[in-house]
C-alpha cells in the first residue's frame, strides 16, 4: 500500500507558522513589549542595519560575504559559540572583513528557561570567543529565537551586553519562498530598521540559499532607495 503524504511536514509546518508569525509581527510592536531592548535605531537618517544570525557556517557564511563584499554592505553577525568554535577561521575572516559580531549565546539555548549560572555561562564563553576573535568586547546579544523575561535582560545587561532584536524579520529560518523574503524585508523597511536574516542554524539539513538570493536583490534596491547599510555600532551609536 502506497503510504499517503503527509501535508503536514516539517518543511511545511514551519512555513506555515513563519508566515503567521509575519503577519502578527511582534517585532513591530517592540517597543510596546519592552523598552530594553533594541528593537530599530530611533534616528531621521536613512540608515538601516542587516543582521544574520546563527553563524559561523562554512557553507553559507561565505555566501553572504560575497554578496556583502559585492555590495560594499558591513553587517553584523551573531555568532554562536560553538559553532564559532567549530569554524574558527571563517569567524576571523568575517571580522578582518569589516564587519561586527555580537553574541547569540553558547549553545543556542533559550534563555529564560536556564538559572541564572547556566544563562551566565552561555554567554560568557562566547564572550570570550568572540573577544579572541580581534580584541574587540563585543556589545550587542540578541537571545536565541528573541525569547526574553525580565531576568534574561537583567542578566545580558549584568554581562554588559545591550538586547538586540530588530524589526524587519521576513521569517527566512522558517523556509519560506526567495521571493517571500525579499518582499518581507522591502515593505517594512524604515528608516533605522535592524534586518534580522540567518547564515546559519542547528540543523542538519540546512538551506539558507533562499536567504542569500533574496540579499542579492533587497541590497541593491534599498541602496537606490538611499538607505545606507551601517554596523548596529554605527547605527545604535553610543545607547
């Protein structure tokens, strides 16, 4: 007997849920949800920062700093420790590029489900990763999956670190269409806007080949727009 598909997959399942997490869009109401965190740069100037998460990833990573090198766009990148650890190289190559890192934690964990001990370690030994990595404190952290409490941000600014979030996320982990993404990103853009897309990831089967075709295209029609790609450093300033 033939066995029926299943339409329910894995694969479809998280493009369903992406695609209702960008309607309802919580990152857009950021501010109302918590003032302690970075959710964009409240600035006038047409500056907006891209973000990817996840990384290093030795099969990605390279992808987006071409396009990146391509486009002369900086960007910052939050690595995660182990894989930091895993792909030491590529994490100093990205650095000796222009570009800034930021911390997403050890193992990738959410956070508010740690004690305070367990929260502390996953961020210090990234910490120190990405202090090696050319001797400069990181300043940003953004949890794993953007899951926060009150305690999980008393314990980032404990470690001197600022919450990062964003508010233009197309969802590109949840696998939707190239050209989903690239629309996400181009109506919800804004002036001081932080792009939050992935390079890399925790799974096996791992596909951000979508996220990299939409960043050829999104780069080059926000800059005829006149925005200006900038660092979160350079975007958020001194806050």
């Amino acid at each position: 007997m033939t066995e029926k598909p299943n339409f329910f997959d894995n694969v479809t399942l998280q493009a369903i849920l992406g695609d209702l997490g960008h309607v309802v869009a919580l990152e857009r109401w950021g501010p109302k949800i918590s003032q302690r965190v970075i959710w964009r740069a409240p600035i006038h100037e047409r500056k907006i920062a891209l973000t990817f998460d996840d990384g290093p990833h030795p099969v990605y990573t390279p992808k987006i700093l071409e396009v990146l090198e391509r486009f002369k766009v900086p960007a910052t990148f939050f690595l995660i420790g182990k894989h930091v650890q895993n792909n030491l190289t590529l994490a100093r190559e990205t650095v000796r590029a222009g570009h800034e890192v930021g911390n997403h934690t050890f193992t990738h964990r959410r956070l508010w489900r740690l004690t305070d001990i367990n929260m502390f370690d996953e961020i210090k030994r990234t910490d120190e990763l990405l202090r090696n990595l050319n001797g400069v404190a990181p300043r940003f952290l953004r949890p794993p999956m953007g899951a926060f409490s009150k305690r999980v941000l008393n314990n980032v600014e404990s470690a001197g670190y600022k919450t990062v979030i964003g508010n233009v996320y197309p969802r590109d982990s949840h696998l939707p269409s190239k050209e989903k993404i690239l629309s996400r990103v181009l109506s919800r853009i804004i002036k001081g806007s932080i792009i939050i897309l992935h390079d890399g990831g925790n799974t096996n089967h791992l596909d951000r080949s979508r996220t990299i075709w939409a960043a050829e295209r999104f780069i080059p029609q926000l800059q005829e727009r006149g925005f200006e790609f900038v660092t979160l450093s350079d975007l958020l300033g001194h806050i």
